[in-house]
C-alpha cells in the first residue's frame, strides 16, 4: 500500500510517500530514517473505501473518552496494563477492541506507553504521544491525562461555538436554496406555458425568466441527469484526501483575506497553537520538541513561520523573541510569553493567552451572529420575492389594462 506521510526529522517537517504492506512497517521505515511521523493516511484506497475504513476503526475512536476512562482507572489505583486490559474487555467494537489490543501488545512487548501510542499515529496524534512522553519522565500520567482533557475541552468549546453559529444560516440558506429551486424548476415552467398562449407582450425581465422556465420544461430530464452525475462527482472529488486539503486551503485563504474575519482566523489558530504548546511545555516537554509537535496543528504558511521561530530558539532567541520575529505572537501573547519566561512558567502564560484570545473571538462570533443572520434573511427574501414578483408582473398589468 501507498501511505503519503507527514514527518519531522533533522531536517525539519518533510512530506513523503512509502510503499509498505502495513502502516507499522511504513513507521518502522521512517524511525530507519530518524524520523517521526507526525500524519499517516493511506493514499491510494478508493474514497469509498477511505470512509468505510473511517467509519470501522479510526474515527470512531473517540480519544477524549479513551483518556477520560483511563485517567478513572489510573485514579482508582490500577496499573496502566490492568486499566489497558479492562478497556479492552468493556469493549464491543470489534474496530476499537482491535486498537487496544494493539497497544496492549505492544506494552507486553517491552514499549514504552509513548512510544505503543506513536506507533499507531493515524489514532494517537503526535501532540498526544508527545504529552505521554513527557509523562513517563515525570512519573505523572495522570496529570499528563488530565492536562490533555483539558486541551480537548478548550478546544471542543471553541469549536462548539462556530459550529453552533453557522448551523442556522446553513438552515436559511438550505431553506432558500430549496424554495428558489423549486420556484425555478416546477412554478416558472408552469406560468411560462400559459404566458406563451395568451399573446401579450411581457417585460424584459420577465421574460427572461419565461425563457428560463421554458428551457427547464424542455430539458428537465437532462437536466436531473446531470445533476445526478455531478452530484456523484462532487462527492467522490471531496472523498479523495487531496481534494479535501485543497479545498480546505483555497477556503481558508480566501477567508483569510476578507475583513475582520481574516485576522480572527489567524487568531483563532494562533490561540490553538498557544494553547497546545502551553499544554506541551507544562507537561514538561523541552520548548524545541514542542514546537516540532505542534506543527501539524496549523495551516502550512503558519508552520513554516513556526519553523522559523524554532531555529531561532535553536540559536539561543528567546521563545518569545523568536515568535514576535516570525509574525506568531500578538500584542497580548508577547507579554504573557515575556512574563512567563522571567518566572519559568511559559507553559502556564501561553494557556493564558489562549483562553484570553478564545474570549475574544467568542464575543466576535456572538456580534458577528446577530448582525449576519438578518442581513442573510433579507437576502433570501429578496431573491424569493424578486422571482414571484417577475411572475405575476404580467398578471398586474393585465389588471391594469382592464382598469
């Protein structure tokens, strides 16, 4: 099989192919190379395929419950095997059950916890397997679990927030897309048929969307097939992980360039970054290797400034130097970092940040909602009303001819 592999090595973050039988033999070839993965993905499965494997075993695992339950039995006084071993038999899921046998395996074989997570990167992302590892040389799983349960919620919360703020103009825009639809496709062929007979003389724009109505009764067949097959597309396109990443990067540099939402973007993953490597450091992982494990966590033009700010650490810069160079700190962020470098608690002051940037963009989301929401109706409306206007525009000056 053909695995695209994203890894971090001597030379930095390096995107490569593998030709591997296995996603542990394809790992196994990267730690001959020195390197670490940080993203593994199957690149040449059918996008059927890719959802079949996705809906059966890995993202189906929910990381967040899996550290929820072990950080209980850890509490509770059992060993990691014996907390491992009773998740394992609690499990019904064949797809999951198989992925905590692995890592029960892999502990039975002498493997540190870190290095049994790391092994299986497409489930235990980097930034997980990195907190374990520093866990292992404090002797404090727990709040090493507890730090990531954390991190998650933040995290979640955040993105519960978006998600909830754009559920309801998706409805409206769903909503007018489908009435639009449905006025274009089935009540202007309908009036079209019976303007055509009646001899009178129509206005431009109305006429226009007669010739409209009269195209779709002609070739409404055509038409269904044709959205069928492009529909069909569409989906195998957006199924086919290099479409999606495109897709998603011209989305988000799009955004990226309009007013206001631009710059909270960059705010928003600049939050994210500060709170998963604050999580890092304060877990104990050396600032340079957090770097390298926070990489994957943003768009690729912020990753390769982070790769700057990390040479530059790599020289002996000040962390919060070397992020101020490279463009990674805001006004806010540069002197919590400054502080937290004074009294050792960098890790502490970054998670700061974060919380102090996810209030703001919160209250962005909360002002943006109420003043898109009408705005977006009475687009909608306009467009419905301009279609039912241009079809009974006819009608009222028949009505006036007859005054």
């Amino acid at each position: 099989m053909n695995f695209a592999i994203r890894a971090i090595g001597p030379h930095g973050v390096e995107t490569l192919h593998i030709e591997a039988p296995s996603q542990a033999e394809a790992c196994r070839q990267l730690a001959a190379r020195d390197l670490r993965p940080l993203s593994v993905k199957v690149a040449d499965k059918a996008a059927w395929q890719q959802w079949f494997a996705r809906s059966n075993g890995v993202a189906s695992f929910d990381l967040l419950l899996f550290s929820q339950e072990l950080l209980a039995l850890l509490e509770a006084g059992l060993t990691l095997t014996e907390a491992l071993d009773a998740l394992h038999e609690k499990e019904r899921r064949p797809a999951i059950a198989a992925i905590l046998a692995e890592l029960r395996g892999r502990l039975g074989e002498g493997l540190r916890f870190a290095e049994a997570l790391a092994a299986q990167p497409a489930v235990f992302p980097p930034l997980y397997s990195g907190l374990m590892r520093a866990a292992e040389r404090t002797a404090s799983l727990d709040n090493s679990l507890a730090r990531y349960i954390e991190y998650r919620g933040r995290v979640d919360l955040v993105r519960r927030h978006i998600t909830q703020a754009m559920i309801y103009p998706a409805i409206l825009c769903g909503v007018g897309l489908l009435v639009s639809l449905f006025l274009l496709g089935y009540v202007v062929p309908s009036f079209a048929s019976v303007y055509q007979n009646s001899g009178r003389d129509l206005p431009f724009a109305s006429q226009l969307l007669m010739h409209w109505g009269r195209f779709v009764a002609d070739n409404s067949r055509l038409l269904g097939a044709v959205a069928l097959v492009s529909g069909g597309v569409a989906v195998w396109l957006f199924g086919r992980p290099g479409t999606r990443d495109w897709l998603r990067t011209g989305m988000s540099d799009l955004l990226r360039r309009l007013p206001q939402i631009g710059e909270r973007m960059q705010t928003f993953e600049l939050a994210r970054l500060y709170l998963a490597l604050g999580t890092l450091l304060a877990g104990g992982l050396p600032v340079l290797l957090a770097l390298g494990l926070c990489d994957g966590l943003v768009a690729p033009r912020t990753g390769l400034a982070l790769q700057r700010a990390a040479r530059r650490i790599g020289e002996g810069l000040p962390a919060s130097t070397a992020f101020d160079e490279a463009g990674l700190c805001t006004p806010v962020a540069l002197r919590l970092m400054r502080v937290g470098e004074r009294t050792g608690q960098l890790g502490d002051m970054l998670a700061r940040a974060a919380r102090f940037h996810d209030g703001e963009i919160e209250r962005f989301i909360a002002r943006f909602t109420r003043s898109f929401e009408p705005l977006l109706m009475a687009a909608i409306g306009i467009v419905i009303g301009a279609i039912v206007v241009l079809l009974y525009m006819p009608i009222f000056d028949l009505a006036g001819s007859f005054q």
